[in-house]
C-alpha cells in the first residue's frame, strides 16, 4: 500500500506543525499533500470557523477526514457532525492515546461510584488556548454525567445544561453554600506554555480517587492524529473517535 498522503489544515498553527512534524519522523507511513485531489485524508487542527468550510471540502471530494479542532457551539456541532459523517471521520477533541484510556477508566469509575462521589474537573493548558473548558475537559464532563445519568435511570434533558444531576458548575466564588449532590464541578487554568494537563477527581467522606494525565509534547497529539488517519483508510462512511480507533469501546 501506498504511503498516506495527508493535507493539513491549520498547517501553521501549533498542532498542524505538530503533525507536519509527526509525517517527517523516521518511519513515518505518511507524506504531506499538498492539495485537496492528490489527498487520502484531510487532518484538520484549524479553528471553529473554518471547520464547516473544511467538512465541506472533505464531502465534495469524498476524503477522509481527522478533525481536532475544538471550541465549536454546542448548537452547532451537531449540523456539522452530521455533514462529516458522509465520508469517513474521526472525530475528537484529543488524540493522545493516554488520554482516551483517561476516558474509558473515567467512564468505569463514574459509573461505579455514582453520583454520592463528588466530581470535580481541573485541567490546565498554554496562556494562548482561545476556549475553555477544553475539548478533553467537556468530553469526560460528559463522561461522567451520561454514566450518572445511566445509572440513576434516568435521561438527558434539553438546553445547553442538564438540570439537576450531573449539572456542570464553571468555578465558585463568594458563599456558595454545601455542595449538592450529582453537581459536576469544573476549573480552567490558563498559563504559560502547559500542553495540558486533566485531573479528574471523585471524593467521597473518608477517601479520593483521582486519575490524572498530564501532556508534555503535543507530538502525542500528532502522532495519535496519524494513526486514526491511517486507520480510516479501510473504513465505510460515519463518525468514528479514538477510541473506536484503539479499540476501547
């Protein structure tokens, strides 16, 4: 089989340089296109704005596709999912490999501790990140509300925040008064040149569980961002994530 030619979007911001970086490394399976014809798949690391615009080249020319880009509206994602989905595409608001086994042990402990643990979210990246919470950050928040939810029997609600258990709490300032139980406490730090950093945290009266994982090279990003480029090559039209990529579900 030929080697994987992959055209970048956002090919001069940090993760596309990245994954330029990943393609040039020894034993690299893949080489950079250069236009959209001459492309297997599209990886785009671009910006919210543009993702519509790329999704849209992907469909017309029948490209795969590997989307990282992250901060989109919740109103919007959903039309844009569903337009991705006519080609193969995966999706995901982190490639790390450590950080989807982060997800799948999140999801094992949401659902056996239940919401009579407290869950509080803190995840921290570079001064320069433009959305919060992160891609990561909003994928275990829902993590661990749809296993809560799941386990109390009961369903999701609509509006951009789920009332009652699993609802999400952005920080807390002045007197907030107790805790209440099933709230989904979340914390976004921003400096310096962090490349991110999730802890997930589930304390209950007398112990804590917490699981951490903390990146120090966005090339574990790149080189997971290839990976699910090389693995949609052989796979039908629909929306897949890494861990249909690593075999996780």
């Amino acid at each position: 089989m030929s080697s994987l030619a992959v055209l970048i979007k956002g090919a001069g911001g940090r993760m596309g340089r990245a994954v330029a970086a990943a393609i040039a490394e020894p034993g690299s399976d893949a080489r950079i296109a250069m236009d959209v014809e001459t492309c297997d798949v599209i990886i785009d690391f671009s910006s919210p704005k543009v993702t519509s615009h790329v999704v849209e080249l992907a469909v017309q020319n029948n490209k795969a596709l590997v989307i990282g880009t992250t901060g989109h509206a919740k109103s919007e994602k959903p039309k844009l999912l569903a337009a991705a989905g006519k080609v193969p595409c995966v999706w995901a608001g982190n490639f790390s490999v450590g950080v989807n086994l982060l997800f799948a042990l999140a999801k094992q402990a949401a659902r056996v501790l239940g919401p009579d643990y407290d869950a509080e979210l803190i995840e921290m990246h570079h001064r320069f990140k433009q959305d919060a919470p992160s891609g990561t950050a909003v994928r275990l928040l829902d993590i661990v509300q749809e296993a809560w939810l799941d386990a109390e029997g009961g369903g999701k609600e609509a509006g951009p925040h789920f009332v009652g258990l699993g609802q999400f709490k952005h920080g807390r300032e002045g007197i907030t008064g107790a805790r209440p139980r099933g709230e989904i406490g979340v914390h976004s730090l921003r400096g310096g040149d962090v490349v991110g950093d999730h802890t997930l945290i589930f304390a209950a009266l007398g112990e804590r569980l917490e699981l951490t994982h903390k990146a120090s090279d966005r090339a574990i990003f790149a080189r997971g961002a290839l990976r699910a480029a090389h693995w949609l090559r052989k796979k039908p039209a629909g929306i897949y994530d890494m861990q249909d990529v690593l075999g996780l579900k």
